[in-house]
C-alpha cells in the first residue's frame, strides 16, 4: 500500500526536536502541589524556599543545557514529563547524574 504524500507530512510533524533551551515548567503548581503531599512530613519548607530552589536550578540549567548531549537532554526531559509535576531541580539532578556516570 502506497504512502501518500499528506500521510509523509502529516507523520513528519510527530517528530519534535529536543529544542535548544530548558523546557519551561510550572514549578509554582509543582511546588503547591509537593507541599501539599508532604504536609505535616516536612521541615517546613515554605512555597518561597520551593520556589527559590526552582528558580535557582532552573538558571543552573540554562548553563549546562546546550553541553549535554540530545539523547541526555531527551532522557531527562522525558522523565519530568512523567507524573505532572516537573521540576528543574529534579531535572537538573538527573542530567548531573548523567555526566557522573558518563565520567572515566
């Protein structure tokens, strides 16, 4: 069976590239959402102190973004997709775990 040409096109818009910057995550809700599921289990760890921890990483990763390979930078990403609360801390651990593993 013949592939048509608006089957071509339309199966080639399925493939997205990892794009070039840090994805761009919601860490508020993340963070409201983390607190609440630990409420009472924490040290007390405020929205604000959440929040910083996140901007923080998230500048962090603007750094370290473009040296890391497509394959490591689609790995982590694809895991912070799981679960609906990403988080640049936690993708920030993953892609640091990466390169100490990679290391010689």
């Amino acid at each position: 069976m013949p592939i048509s040409m608006s089957m071509m096109i339309l199966g080639s818009q399925l493939l997205v590239p990892v794009a070039d910057n840090v994805p761009k995550f919601d860490v508020g809700r993340s963070c409201k959402l983390d607190l609440a599921a630990t409420a009472g289990l924490t040290d007390g760890q405020s929205l604000k102190s959440c929040m910083n921890d996140e901007q923080r990483a998230r500048r962090q990763l603007g750094a370290l973004w473009t040296k890391m390979s497509v394959a490591q930078r689609e790995s982590c990403a694809d895991q912070e997709a799981v679960g609906g609360t990403p988080s640049y801390v936690s993708l920030l651990t993953c892609l640091q775990m990466d390169q100490w593993v990679r290391k010689p």
